[in-house]
C-alpha cells in the first residue's frame, strides 16, 4: 500500500538541505576543477599530473550531479527516484556511449 504524497513529502523533507548542499558542492568543485585543473594539487603541493584532462574529465563527472541533486531536492516525492534513475542510466553507460533504453531500466518500483 503506497502513503500518501504528503506523507512521502514530509518524511523526505529531511534531505532536502543535504540535497541542495550535494549540488552546491559538485557544482562548485566541478566548474573548479574543469576550468583550473591543477589548482588542487598546487594548493597541497603535489605535482601536477601529466594529463590535466584526464582531472578534468573527472570534474565533468562531478559537475554533471549538480543539476541532478537540485532537481531532486526542488520536489523530493516526484524528482528522488528519477534523479536516482537519471545517475543509474549514465553510470551503467559509462564510456560505452549515451543511455540506450536497455540501460535506463529502474527495477525499482517508486518511478512509476
């Protein structure tokens, strides 16, 4: 038996401040290390890696969560399971290309 939107909501309500702050933070970490790609390892004193665009590539993976985890956390009884969903289908896909309808199936029942 399912609850109630309202009752869903409220119990969900409770992650909605950690769902803006995900996006805060991958939105901010993401943009930096794409535009600044060694930045962080200059600020703790590494050397810099030999392939800055490999570091990018994972800020592109990090900033591409940001619109995801504000999207869920705008209406969490509608936007969590696709948001979760959304992030199944593109890391089932991985380097093998976009999301093709065999990879986007959610086996779990709360999209539906």
């Amino acid at each position: 038996m399912n609850a109630p939107a309202p009752v869903i909501e409220q119990a969900l309500a409770r992650y909605r401040p950690w769902l803006w702050a995900a996006a805060a933070y991958n939105l901010a970490w993401g943009t930096l290390v794409v535009l600044f790609p060694n930045l962080l390892f200059d600020l703790i004193g590494l050397r810099r890696p030999d392939t800055p665009a490999l570091w990018q590539v994972v800020g592109m993976f990090v900033l591409v969560y940001a619109p995801a985890y504000a999207w869920a956390a705008r209406r969490a009884t509608r936007n969590w399971c696709s948001s979760a969903c959304w992030a199944s289908c593109w890391g089932r896909s991985g380097s093998s290309g976009p999301p093709t309808p065999a990879r986007c199936r959610c086996r779990s029942d709360c999209c539906s």
